[in-house]
C-alpha cells in the first residue's frame, strides 16, 4: 500500500473512491450525511491549498481512501 500527498493529477482516483464509497461510509468519514456528491466537482477535493492537507492511498494501481485536514 501507498499513502502520499494528493496532487491535482489525483482527480479520477478520488472520483472513483467517492463513486464506491458507500452513503453509510460517507457519512462515517466526513460525519455528515453526504448522499450525494457531484462527480464534476472533484477537481477542489485535489487541488494544492494553504489551508488544507490531503493524503491519499493506493493499493497497486486501485486508489482505497483519501483524507483531509485542515
């Protein structure tokens, strides 16, 4: 496995782990419901900020979670 910095390149491996993400595990995750994400919207969850870290995990090739803090 492989966690490191999320870059902006990290786009469709954190689309895909919100689209397999479960509403239970969101909600468990981000604690609040969020039943609906919009899968254009992405690009802000990998985008380089100040105010912001972000990891991400990789197992090979198949991205399995990512986090934030502020």
């Amino acid at each position: 496995m492989l966690v490191r910095s999320i870059v902006p390149s990290d786009e469709d491996a954190y689309r895909a782990i919100l689209e397999d993400t479960s509403a239970e595990d969101r909600y468990c995750r981000f604690f609040h419901l969020v039943d609906h994400f919009d899968p254009d919207e992405a690009q802000r969850f990998v985008e380089t900020r100040p105010d912001m870290i972000g990891v991400i995990a990789f197992d090979g090739d198949s991205p399995l979670g990512a986090a934030h803090a502020r």
